[in-house]
C-alpha cells in the first residue's frame, strides 16, 4: 500500500516519513509540493492515503484536497493534513472539504502517533479488516487464522507466475478462473482493498502486468494481516 507525503519543507516530509515507517505498512511515496503530487496521481498513482501540508508554493494543501475531491477516482482516498497551529481555520476548511484529520507540526512522535491511530482507525479498516473481526465472522481462533493467511500466501507464491503465463499465452479465460480464485481467498480474509483492485483488474481482457503487480499486493496484504494478527491489537501499530 502506497502512502503519499505532500510537504516544501524536506526536513518536516522527512520527519513524517520516519513517523510512519515505523509502523511498517506502506511504501511511501514523497512529492515536495501540490503540482509534483497531482502530477504523479494524474498519472496513475493511487495511494491508500495522504498526508499533505496547508502552505505550499504552486499548490497548497486545501487546493490538492479540492482537485482530489472533483476526481471520482481520487475521491475516497483518506487525506490527512499536517498543518501547524496556526492554519486552524484552513484545517476545519479541509475537514468540511472531507480531509479525514490533521496532525500538527512540528512533529511530535507521541501526539503525532495519538493522531496516526485515529487515523488509521477510520481509515485502514476500509482495506484490510480488523484480524479480531475476521476471526468472529469465520468462527475461528488466532491459530486457525494465521493458518488459513499463511495457506493462502503459498497459494499465491505457487499460482503468480502460472497466472501471467496464462495471460501472457492468451489463455484469459483459464486465468480468470484462478484470478476468481485469488479473490475469493481475498474476500473470505477480509482483505478489501486487494479484492477490489483484483476486481477491476480481472475485467475485460486482463494485463498479465498489470495482474501480476495487483497479485503482488496480495501478498503484501496477506503479510501484513500475518503481522497485525501476531501483534493482537491494531491499536498497537501493526495495522494493516
């Protein structure tokens, strides 16, 4: 999962960037202001959240949140601005525009973290349910969900490569069966946000790479649900 970090000044974007690798569950990806970052989502990054500052040459933080919002792809994804206490009238502008929360600079590693966990709360379990939750669903303990996760993690080690060579051999109708497997191993786990890019992905004539780079999310999902489950509590910075 990519986590997209809008800041001018490097000495804050690099502060938020060692914040957050902390918690081990994004591929962070940097832009020093609002036009650099439109430009990489105009061309097709898709974060699972942004965390942006208000004050920015070019583009600010709230102008970002306004052209995000207008574009339906964009739309949904959590925006976070990191915002110092004297933008308070822009950061309630932003929260009625939709930005999900602040955090407040300079950083702070335990306000900051209080404000990340919130966050994360509102936020993360729209991709990846809460291991406690998927466990009352299925009527399974901890031991029984790490063995379906890790069963299933063989599954898309062994199946990745058979997948593309299908597709890549014009074979599209073999490949979505087991792609339709995949998903459905997806959707019992309650890996959501994988399953809905398997789910656009596997429509029309799949890509064999554009296939493989969604199984590879996957995987990296089931390893992460592995972590958050081995951690107990999402609270405890093993979110998924």
């Amino acid at each position: 999962m990519k986590a997209l970090i809008v800041d001018d000044d490097v000495v804050s974007r690099i502060a938020l960037m060692d914040l957050l690798s902390v918690y081990g569950i994004f591929d962070l990806v940097e832009a020093e202001d609002g036009v650099a970052a439109w430009d990489m989502l105009a061309h097709g990054l898709h974060p699972v959240i942004v965390f942006c500052d208000v004050r920015m040459p070019r583009m600010s933080g709230i102008a970002l949140l306004e052209k995000m919002k207008a574009e339906p792809a964009l739309s949904q994804v959590p925006f976070v601005l990191v915002s110092s206490a004297s933008d308070r009238d822009t950061v309630l502008q932003a929260v009625t525009l939709g930005a999900v929360g602040y955090i407040l600079k300079p950083l702070h590693a335990a306000e900051a973290r209080a404000h990340l966990e919130k966050i994360f709360r509102i936020t993360l379990d729209k991709l990846a349910e809460d291991p406690a939750s998927t466990m009352r669903r299925l009527n399974i303990g901890p031991d029984r969900l790490a063995a379906y996760l890790s069963a299933f993690a063989e599954q898309l080690l062994a199946g990745r490569a058979a997948i593309v060579a299908l597709l890549e051999a014009g074979e599209g109708a073999d490949a979505r069966l087991r792609i339709d497997s995949v998903h459905t191993g997806c959707m019992t786990l309650g890996l959501w946000h994988v399953a809905a890019q398997l789910d656009s992905a596997r429509r029309g004539l799949p890509d064999a790479r554009t296939v493989a780079t969604v199984l590879g999310e996957v995987s990296e999902s089931v390893r992460r649900q592995l972590s958050r489950l081995r951690a107990g509590v999402p609270d405890e910075g093993a979110l998924a």
